[in-house]
C-alpha cells in the first residue's frame, strides 16, 4: 500500500516495514487517511461498474491457451474479490 512498506535500506542492504516513515507520511494525518479510504471507494465503485465489460474483455497473453484461460480465472476472482 505505501512506500513504508518495502523500504530498502541501501546501507545494510535489508527490506523492512518502515513504521516511522509510515506515520510521518501518512499514519497521523487523519486527512490522508480519509483521502486514501475515499480514493479506494471510488475505485471499488467504477470497477464494479464495469465489472461485466472487464469480464468480457479479452486478456490475451500471446502465449498458450492454458495461461489465456489462467488469466481470465485471475481477472474474475480478483473482480469478484474487490466488488463482494
């Protein structure tokens, strides 16, 4: 979700969850945290709009027909997942 999340620390050459740049940039600014939930609202509202024209949508990867049918089984249950 954020940047924080998978910060890399050139110097040790480690990837962990940054909690202070989480809560400096966004973890105690309610107004932010209130932008992102509406932001994800939004999106969550236009995808389920479109949902039966995305599923309809051909996904073709240009490889075999086992990962064209693989990728529209993700497409659904990601769509799926999102609207319920």
């Amino acid at each position: 979700m954020h940047v924080a999340s998978n910060y890399f620390d050139s110097e040790t050459n480690t990837t962990y969850m940054n909690h202070s740049m989480y809560l400096n940039s966004l973890g105690t600014h309610p107004d932010r945290l209130k932008n992102l939930h509406f932001l994800y609202a939004l999106v969550v509202r236009a995808v389920s709009r479109i949902h039966d024209q995305l599923l309809i949508h051909d996904y073709s990867t240009g490889l075999c027909k086992q990962d064209h049918d693989k990728t529209f089984l993700y497409m659904s249950e990601l769509l799926t997942g999102m609207i319920s």
